[in-house]
C-alpha cells in the first residue's frame, strides 16, 4: 500500500502542476483548468487537506506566474494576490468539498456532473463577487442579475474548460492507471 501512495502521489501532483501551468497557453476567456483541478485533486489525492490545498497551492504558484511575468505591466509591483481572489478561490474550494461527495467513486458520469457543477459554482460564486460591493452594479436583486447577465459570455468558456480538462485529467490518470496497475485504489 505503501508503495501505491508513494507511485500516486507524484503522478496526481504531476498532472495538476500541469495543468496549472497550461493556463499560458493562448486561450479563450475562462478556458482553465482550475475547476477541473479541483475536482481531480479531491477525487484521487488520499488525504483531503491533499485534495483541497494541492490544487489551491498549483492555482497560486501560476497565478504569480501569470500576474507577475506575463501581465506583469498592469500590475505596478509584485502581486501575491489579485483583488477579488478569494471569490474565485472559495469557489475552487467549493468544488474541492462537492467532489469529496460525488467523487467518491469516479465514473464517465460522476465526472461529467462534477465538470457541470464546477462550472456552476464558479459562475455563481464569482459573479456575485463581483457584484458585491461593485458601485457598477445595482446593490440590489436587479443589480446582482445585471451582474449575472453581465457573465453569461464568459459562461461558455468555463464550462468548455472544466468539461476539456477534466476529460484530459481523469483520461490521462485512467490511461495511466491500465499501464500501470499498482497505481489503482480500491474505490468505495
């Protein structure tokens, strides 16, 4: 048993990393794989503090990369968070804790519900940030579904990115896992 942890482990964290780091590649607004990110790393790490803080901890580290090598002309100095962060990452959270229920057994389908979901929460979560507080927005039921409405283009690319990359991260660890036995856990 030992050994499959310590053979899972670096390849879970490998495939995150990963993807983390795929957000520099030229993309579509939302089109991230920080939803599916979560959803995987709660699914398969065997620790939940694993499977909640890894994929934070990944999203972070690119997120200086990002905000500080390659958008670094609109930030005036070193930037460790962005404004408004933690709306995104309380709804990466969200997902990480929605996937230690459905995900306990992974399946095409489970995958597939934690992809939507993710898209859900996000989108939810995040826009009601923004509108929180927003002097752009209405403080009130009007203004919070402006904000919404206001969302909906970037809608498609979250659910494209979280239904794309959870293909990719869950295809990638199964494939894996059929090469490589010794890396499959028994699954309640």
């Amino acid at each position: 048993m030992i050994k499959k942890i310590q053979l899972r482990f670096p390849i879970i964290l490998l495939l995150i990393l990963v993807c983390a780091f795929s957000r520099v590649i030229p993309h579509t607004y939302n089109f991230s794989p920080l939803g599916a990110m979560a959803l995987f790393g709660a699914a398969y790490f065997s620790k939940k503090w694993q499977g909640l803080l890894i994929p934070l901890i990944a999203t972070w580290v690119s997120d200086l990369l990002i905000n500080n090598v390659i958008y670094a002309r609109y930030y005036p100095e070193f930037t460790w968070f962005y404004s408004g962060f933690y709306w995104q990452y309380g709804s990466y959270v969200l997902i990480s804790i929605t996937a230690f229920f459905l995900l306990r057994k992974v399946t095409p389908q489970r995958v597939l519900a934690g992809a939507l979901s993710a898209t859900g929460i996000f989108f939810l979560l995040s826009n009601f940030g923004c509108w929180l507080g927003n002097p752009m927005y209405g403080q009130n039921i009007s203004g919070l579904l402006s904000c919404y409405a206001a969302g909906l283009p970037f809608l498609k690319g979250t659910l494209l990115g979280d239904l794309v990359y959870s293909g990719v991260l869950f295809g990638s660890f199964a494939l894996i896992q059929s090469q490589i036995p010794v890396l499959r856990l028994k699954q309640a």
